[in-house]
C-alpha cells in the first residue's frame, strides 16, 4: 500500500535572539504561530488539531507549560497533544503531526513551539537533572561534557584536531551571517575559535550552540487538501526514528551496540527515512542537509550517520569546503543549531529550513537547485534521534 | 515601557527508589570498597554499573561479578567553566572500563594537572590505564570512588 | 474522519502495587512491559513503536521519558513520547498503526510518588506570570470547579455526597479542600500501565482473540487559564465526545455501554462528565443515584475498576482507564456485541478531555 502523502503548506520561525523579554513564554509561540498561518495564508479556525512542541518544562520554569500554550496555538476545544524527545522534540513533532494526517485523523494541522532558553539560569543545571538518579547523575554530567567525550572518543577513532572543529564553526557562523533568523551571525575565525576559553576540553565558548529565545511553527495538510486548494506544498518523503541506551557507559566498552563517538541510532534512523523515501545512495540524492549539531564536533558524526560521508571521512571532506554554501552537499546553510538553539524547537527549525531549501525560498542562504532536503533532531543524552526527507 | 522580568526558583526534593540490584552495588562500595557489576547469561556481557536486566538483550542479568580496581579509560572531559549546582572547576571525569567488565563507568579522575590542558589530555588518553581508589568517609554513591592513573 | 486502519488491543498490564516495594523505577517498567507483551503473546521484536508519557516534575528527571529506551524495550527501537497526558500517549500509538507505517505500538505511562510533594510538583505547573503565587494545585482546581457547579446546580453538594456514598465506601481520604469531604478522593500511589495495539491484519495473521477494537476516540483541551473557563461545564469534552461518538455510530449513550471508566478525582468531576457525555444528565443526577445506577454491580456499571477513587496513579490513570475499559471488552463473551467507553482528564479542572470506545467487534 502507497502511503498517504503529506505537504508542508506554512512555516514560520522568529528571528531568534538571546533574551525577548518582550514576549512573555506564549506570546513567543504566537509569533510564529502567525507567521506559519500567514505563509499558509490560512486562519487559526482553518487548523484542526496541534502538537505541541516543547522539551524539558524545567527550561521554560512551568510545568506541561504546554497547557499555557493553548491559546497562543488556538487550540481551545480542538484535539492537542504535546511532543517531547529532549532536542529532537521540534522534529518529533512535526513527525507526529504527520502521524495525524496519514492517519486519516485530519487533514490540515499546526505544530508549534517556543522556547526562551535565555531566562533559565543555568540551562546546564537543568540538564544535569535528564540522567538517572541512581548511577550517572551523581557525575557533572551536561550535554556539554556528554558531546564532549564523544569528540575524545572520535578523535581517538578517526583523528580530528581543534581546528577541525573550528572549521565546523567557521563555515557554519559565515552560513549564519547569510541568515537573519540566526542567533549568533557575526563570523569568525580558527583563531579566534582556538583563542576562546575552554569549557569541557576540547570543547571551547565558541564550538558551543547559544541559549536562544524564539519560536517556531509548521502547517501541514493531506494531499488532497492541498490538490483541492492547488496549494504550493513541500512533501514529506521520509520519516525515521530510532533510539540508544540512556547510559552513555554502555556505549563504550565491548559488544556494544552503539559507540559514543557514533551516533549509531541517528544513522539507523536515517536508514528508515531514506528507505521510506525511496533514498538509496544520499550522497548524490541529497542536495541539501539541516543536521542537529549543538557542538562544532557532533557535525560530523552526524554527517556521516546521515551518509553523507563514510565513517572519518567527513573531518578531510569538511576542511575542503564539500559542505559549505556552494561545496557539493551544503550542511547547516542556516548556521545550524551551532548558531541557534531554542531548544524546543531547535530540531523543527531544522526541518523548516531544509523545507525552505526546497521549496526555494531559503533567502540569502539559498543553496542553488536544491529539491531534496534532510533534516534531523538528536535529544535525551545522545539517545532518541529523529530524521526526516522533504521533497519539493 | 517598563519590561518587567521575575525571579522564580524551583525547590523539589525527591526520595528515589535505587532497587534491590543498585542497592547491592553502593552497599559493597560503601562496607567493603568492591565494586560489582551483574552478568547478562545471553550475551555474557557484564554491566558495570549494574542493571537488573540488559537493554540489549531484554533479559534479567544473572550473577554477580567483581570488577576492577584496574581498568581503562573509555571516554574523558576537563572541565574549565564553573556550572551553578556542580563543582568548582577545573576537574576532569569520564568513563572507565574496569577489568572485568564490558561497559563504562563513571566517575572522577584525579592526581592530574589541569592546568595546561593539552599536557593533561595526553596523560587521561583514551586507552589509559587506571587504577580505582575508595574515599576513607563512604556513603553508598559514585563519588565514594574515583580513578588515577595507574603508577 | 474515520481512521485508515481498525485497531485493537491486543495485550496490558497495570502494575499498581498495593505498598512501596523498593523497585525503582527502571525495574518496575522492565517486568510491565514484559508482562504486557505475555499477555499479547508477543516478544518485543513484534513492536514496531513506542510511545510513552510521563511527568518531569511528579518523576524528578528533567526528561522523565529517558528512562524508558532500556526499560521498555526502546533500544535500536522508536520511541515518541508525550508529556501532556497518559492518553495522549494511547492516541499517538494508535494514529501510528493507522498510517499503516506501523503494525504495533507499545504504550507506556507511569506515575511515581518519589516526590515529597505532589501538590507542590503540580503548583509548578500555574504560570509565573499570573497565577504562580496561587495555592494552584490539582485539588484546588477541583474544589474550584466543584463551587461553579454548586453554584450552578442547586444542591450538588449533596448529591455530590449521595454520588459517592453509593459507590460504596473506600476510605477516608482527606482532600481538605472546601466542597470535597473526606472519602471522596484517594491519595496518590505509584502505578504503571502498557498496553499494545495493533492492526487488523496484524491480529488476524497471527490468529489472535479477544481483542478490545478501538471503535471511536476524541480527545481535546480546555482554553490555558481557570478564569476564561464556565467550570460547570467541559466543552472540550463536548468536542471529543462529538468525534468519538461520531466515529462509533453512539447515538443513545445512557444505554449504549456495557461498562464505562470515567475519570474520578472527585464526584463533581465524573458528575459533569457523565452530564456532558449525555450517560447521566443533570436532571437526572438524583434519581439515578437514588435508582443504585453508579453503585457497584448498578445499571450504568459506572467504574467497576474502582476508579482513581479505590488507587490513584496520578498521571497515568487515564491510560489505565483505557486498559480497565478494553479489558472489560476483551473479557466479554465474544459473541455479544459489546461496547466499554473509557474518559481520561487531566490538568487543571479537567483541561484535557479523552473518550475512547472500545467494542467487541471489529
């Protein structure tokens, strides 16, 4: 049996910053919220059901602040269900939105989210509180220090400098500079990326994603509404899922599933995105890629997972400019979560960019000719990952 | 306008449930400074810190097995900034593979200098070998125990 | 609009132990599961999915779901989650099967009592911006609603009482709350819930009987704020009736079941249920009570469970409401045709509604 189709039909995103203590918590997930509808050129009234895209309620300081989200998703009396996979969450639910309509459940729904990362004291403190309390969060552990023993564990693998992650920042700043929605835009340099302080060795300031504040937002519809209406559609192709052990300790060591230094499970997951889409060979398939990276080292253990690259391979690719703006397969043309991270909607934004890509109207980051485009979410502690493929 | 922001703070404690197989490992490290890990009986693997079943296999772990003192570092990180909740930087800490066992634990690696980071880096390598030392005052926790480079 | 596949259950288990056993919570969900996929006489490589839903500050982990990959079955598996509520996490499970993407789904949800607090952990949940400063808890939301009622319906504070003295005795809780006397609610305990589901391909390749088919399911939420609320009345219930009935062909709902779980915090809240579900209407609230119809073993067989008001599971009663109601359709003579319905809340005064008919027959 052929699967249902679904289309993307709007998306917005605000220009993300680090404090919007202008908008209160809702009133950010109301800002895209009109910016998706307008793009869809519908009504609130037109949308029949939402998820609801938010992470750990602890970020935000309100518990299933998602209640307090209703009204600024005009959900009052509508069905409403809220999504949370830590990072991939803003991914997740737009997959569960699409669950809705191939379901045969409805034919036109809303995903939202915001986050305003920026007015939590220490977001690290938060995260500390993900792992179990009987054996790893005694450790200070963070997603920092977590992404950062990946990147030991990787260089050890493969062999990756400072420098090579310098150049994830480097490219990706310069792809943000091209993007008025990033967060942090100013360029940089090696230098100026190997002159910054350390926070978890190797890991320094500027190879770490910013607390950001914004919102982001996507309409989705079935084919036939949008055949019935002749409306411009980004098609959703490929959706995948796949999760990892929560204790990171058992992924090192012997037989084990899944290596730290890998993201095995972000690579499974695209496997099932790519089969369902028809993707056999995504080097020369794939035009254009939107990969959750908080850290400069994580992109490239996901461009492999993504098989962009084989296994080590991405450090070399990477340095000679293959996933730049204008290189063969451009990687985090927006910057990337490298340059924004609201976390509830970061891994949504990804998709909404690849979305964009596709459909053409990227603005100055634009990559020439793009018609297929992946995107991904990584969330808990490098443990449930979340794909999909946007076709135009 | 006035923009007007709030300071608000969460203050929940919680009683946590360690379970029988938890419970175990912390009151060895705690009365007899041995650290346990438990067998999976399908794959032979055993699993340090010790799990009640494998999530590999989805079957209860069997027996008992001592692990260490001796192992080898699996993962690292030093940590230079100071987090609100966590301890004064610098420290360094990671995962260990202890002989005898199959996966990583955690725990704080000391006797280190981490003032010239890059130095430090080489002497906490992946692959290192370390030994498990016990704190003299024990309360059945992960930081009853830490690792140092084997001498 | 009907859903792309039929669905049913084929497999649970409710864990709801009766004294703290000192399991933690990683073990506990390990043998639910496993307890679950016997009863559907499946291992965990049938499960294509997993959805599960938990609360972050009723657990104290700041993304309470983590903890499901290995306890569940999750490992090199795909997992969603959804915090907003217990039922939430059914909807999803079965939307999945019925893209025909999947043919199983594994739904989990559980609700620990580690915390020292409940109430406090729920007063996290009132918004910083204006309601914070508020004794805001779930309790208080109820006695809140139970005032607009008693304003509204003369009298409710009786046949508040006589509803739940006719159900029998099951203690002397107190909620020390106005309105809400003591027996009327129950103390949260720790529990747990899985259930599977699956399509009917599924169930027919692998011969499988007694299955709860999912007839009908709405579900949708109430507006954020208290204040922009008639507590009396639940039209987001009105909305998830209006889709699961029509779904399910119910036109007569007062003699349409065989056996309903409604949600019970306290008794105004399953009176305005049953009110708006159109099983017991207001004007007839007193007679029924007189008549037994909510007693145990009465006419409307009104949660022969018990109900959270015999064990309440916080956060995850309304999947076990799901449960009690499938199995109730599952343990039916095949032959009858049969129909169990299932109401799950949750937040404040009931901000979300779910209603879910399960019937003997596919």
């Amino acid at each position: 049996m052929t699967n249902p189709r679904v289309g993307i039909i709007g998306i917005g995103q605000s220009a993300f910053r680090a404090r919007r203590d202008d908008a209160s918590y809702p009133d950010l997930v109301r800002e895209a919220v009109n910016l998706a509808l307008a793009d869809a050129q519908l009504e609130l009234d037109d949308i029949e059901a939402i998820v609801y895209s938010l992470s750990p309620d602890a970020m935000v300081g309100i518990g299933n602040a998602e209640r307090l989200g209703v009204d600024a998703v005009g959900a009052r009396n509508k069905r409403f269900l809220r999504i949370n996979t830590g990072g991939a969450t803003g991914i997740s639910s737009v997959a569960a939105a699409y669950y809705h309509i191939a379901a045969g459940a409805c034919d036109v729904i809303m995903t939202a989210g915001a986050d305003k990362v920026g007015e939590c004291g220490d977001s690290q403190t938060v995260l500390n509180k993900i792992w179990d309390p009987t054996y790893e969060r005694s450790l200070p552990l963070g997603t920092i220090t977590m992404l950062a023993m990946s990147g030991i564990r990787y260089a050890h693998k493969y062999g990756m400098s400072e420098e090579d992650m310098a150049g994830v920042v480097v490219k990706n700043r310069r792809h943000a500079s091209l993007n008025p929605n990033a967060h942090l835009s100013k360029q940089t340099t090696i230098e100026e990326v190997m002159t910054s302080r350390y926070i978890s060795w190797p890991i320094k300031l500027f190879d770490c994603c910013p607390q950001s504040s914004g919102g982001g937002a996507i309409v989705l519809a079935s084919e036939k509404y949008i055949k019935d209406r002749k409306l411009d559609a980004v098609w959703i192709t490929g959706v995948g899922h796949c999760s990892e052990s929560y204790y990171l300790g058992d992924r090192m060591g012997r037989g084990f599933m899944a290596d730290h230094a890998d993201a095995h499970a972000l690579g499974e997951s695209f496997k099932r995105a790519y089969k369902m889409a028809g993707i056999t060979d995504p080097q020369k398939q794939v035009h254009v890629a939107e990969l959750y990276a908080p850290f400069s080292n994580t992109e490239f253990h996901s461009i492999e997972a993504a098989g962009l690259s084989g296994l080590g391979q991405s450090v070399p690719e990477l340095r000679a400019g293959r996933f730049n703006i204008g290189g063969e397969i451009p990687v985090n043309a927006s910057g990337g979560t490298l340059c924004t991270n609201a976390i509830a909607v970061t891994a949504m934004i990804r998709l909404a960019e690849a979305a964009l890509q596709v459909r053409g109207t990227a603005g100055g980051h634009q990559v020439k000719g793009a018609r297929v485009g992946i995107a991904s979410g990584n969330g808990g502690d490098h443990q449930f990952f979340g794909t999909m493929v946007v076709e135009a | 306008m006035e923009l007007m922001t709030r300071n608000e703070a969460w203050n929940i404690t919680y009683r946590h449930a360690l379970g029988e197989t938890a419970s175990y490992f912390y009151t060895e490290i705690r009365d007899n400074k041995k650290i346990f890990g438990r067998r999976c009986a399908t794959s032979g693997r055993v699993l340090v810190p010790p799990r009640a079943f494998s999530d590999q296999t989805l079957k209860p772990t069997t027996d008992w097995v001592e692990v260490g003192p001796g192992g080898v570092i699996e993962a690292f990180t030093m940590v230079y900034e100071d987090f609100q909740g966590l301890p004064p930087p610098p420290y360094a800490f990671g995962y260990v593979m202890l002989d005898g066992a199959d996966t990583a634990l955690g725990g704080f690696f000391r006797g280190v200098d981490l003032s010239n980071s890059a130095e430090a880096a080489k002497k906490l390598a992946v692959g290192t070998r370390v030994t498990t030392k016990f704190a003299e005052k024990r309360i059945g926790d992960v930081l009853d125990f830490w690792f140092e480079i084997a001498g | 609009m009907p859903l792309n596949r039929r669905i049913g259950v084929i497999g649970s288990a409710i864990s709801v132990p009766a004294e703290p056993n000192g399991q933690s919570l990683e073990e506990l969900l390990y043998e639910l599961v496993q307890s679950a996929l016997r009863d559907a006489h499946l291992t965990i490589d049938d499960i294509d999915g997993i959805i599960v839903a938990a609360n972050d500050q009723y657990d104290g982990r700041a993304i309470a779901v983590m903890a499901a990959s290995g306890s569940v079955g999750g490992v090199d598996r795909d997992i969603l989650s959804t915090p907003s509520a217990s039922d939430h996490a059914f909807v999803m499970g079965v939307l999945r099967v019925a893209t025909g993407q999947y043919r199983t789904q594994l739904i989990v949800s559980w609700s620990p009592t580690e915390v020292h607090s409940i109430a406090e952990a729920q007063r996290l949940a009132a918004d910083p911006y204006f309601h914070r400063r508020l004794p805001l808890d779930d309790m208080a939301s109820f006695s809140l609603q139970a005032s607009v009622l008693d304003s509204k319906v003369a009298g409710a504070e009786q046949i508040a009482a006589d509803f739940n003295a006719s159900r029998g005795s099951v203690g002397s809780h107190q909620a020390k709350r106005s309105l809400i006397s003591d027996g009327m609610s129950s103390p949260p305990v720790t529990g747990a819930v899985a259930l599977i589901v699956a399509d009917a391909d599924f169930i027919a390749e692998h011969g499988m009987k007694n299955i709860a088919w999912l007839k009908g399911m709405g579900w949708a939420t109430e507006t954020g704020f208290l204040g922009d609320r008639d507590l009396s009345t639940a039209p987001a219930l009105e909305a998830a009736r209006d889709q699961a009935y029509g779904e399910a062909g119910i036109t007569d709902p007062r003699h349409a079941f065989n056996a309903l779980e409604i949600a019970d915090p306290t008794p105004y809240q399953s009176l305005i249920v049953l009110d708006v579900l159109g099983i017991s209407k207001r004007a007839d609230w007193e007679k029924d009570i007189a008549a037994g119809a909510f007693a145990p073993g009465g006419k409307l067989n009104f949660n022969p469970s018990g109900g959270a008001r015999a064990a309440n599971p916080v956060f995850c009663t309304g999947l076990r409401s799901i449960v009690e109601a499938a199995n109730h359709v599952r343990g039916a003579a095949s032959s009858q045709a049969e129909f169990a319905l299932a109401h799950a809340a949750s937040g404040f005064a009931m901000q979300y509604h779910g209603v879910f008919i399960f019937g003997t027959q596919n």
